[in-house]
C-alpha cells in the first residue's frame, strides 16, 4: 500500500512492473527504443498489470518522436518531469529495472539508479562511454545478470525481469 501511494504521489501507476529510462533522451536511439516496445509488448492488456516504461519529459520534440514511433504502446510509456533532488533516490527506488541506453550509456545516473537500490540493464558497446554501465555492474559483481551480450539478449533478460 505504501509503494502504490508513493507511486502516485510522484505521478506513476501504483500498481505493475515500471521499468525506467532515466538517461537523457537524445541517448535513445531507434533500435534500442524498437527492443523497449518488444519488452512492453510481452502481455497483452487483460493479462494483469502489463510493464510500463517510465521516461523523464525533459524534450518536448524526443517525447513526440517516441510517442509516434510507441504508436498503440504509447499509454504504457509514462513521463515525469525531473525529480527534486531531496527525493531524487527515493523516488528511482520506485522503478523496478533501469534500462541504460546502448550508444552512450548512462553515467551519473547509472550509478544513481544503482544506489537507489533498482538492478540496471545494459549492453557495453565499443567506446569508453558505451561501456560505463558493465563497469559500474561488474563493480558491483552483477555483471553476469544485468550485462547484455547483444540486443536480443538485452530483450530477453528485460522481458524476463519484468515477469512479461
């Protein structure tokens, strides 16, 4: 009851797997947004509460891109604004899986998730800044559950994190 009123206070569903994208929008490229909607379309509606992917409205023009593209999925993406700096970790403790994005992951806010308690994804690409995210997780000795070998298993570990 606790975590459905927290839920709602800060504008989410109170109850269902709520996945996050926290990272900055323009980090979300089309295969790794098209490998979302393949894990928010693991149930249908009327199979119990179906995963929703929380994102921070922080550019009107990457909500509209990804709202079109979300097309009949779209009511499962949720937005929030930025959160408040004293319940910053609280309110990411909400998520159940932080999703990384792939082409330039998550730094500081990887490692936010991270201490909020909430397991992250990722999949390490080639660069430096691609591979931040197995960093933080092999620091922290999870590497071997939330590190993708590639997109398909990225889709696979998410989908199965969320009981889809």
């Amino acid at each position: 009851a606790a975590a459905a009123a927290a839920r709602r206070q800060w504008g989410l569903p109170a109850s269902g797997p709520l996945m996050s994208g926290f990272n900055q929008l323009w980090k979300v490229d089309e295969p790794l947004f098209g490998a979302w909607l393949r894990v928010l379309n693991g149930t249908k509606e009327g199979e119990g509460d179906v995963p929703r992917l929380w994102l921070l409205d922080t550019s009107a023009d990457a909500r509209a891109r990804l709202r079109q593209r979300a097309a009949e999925l779209e009511e499962r993406l949720v937005w929030t604004g930025l959160i408040p700096g004293e319940h910053h970790f609280a309110v990411k403790s909400l998520a159940a899986l932080q999703l990384d994005t792939v082409v330039y992951n998550g730094h500081t806010c990887g490692a936010d998730v991270l201490w909020s308690g909430v397991p992250s994804l990722t999949l390490p690409g080639i660069i430096q800044a691609a591979r931040v995210g197995a960093s933080l997780l092999r620091g922290l000795g999870m590497e071997r559950l939330l590190v993708a070998r590639n997109l398909e298993d990225y889709v696979d570990i998410a989908t199965r994190a969320v009981g889809a």
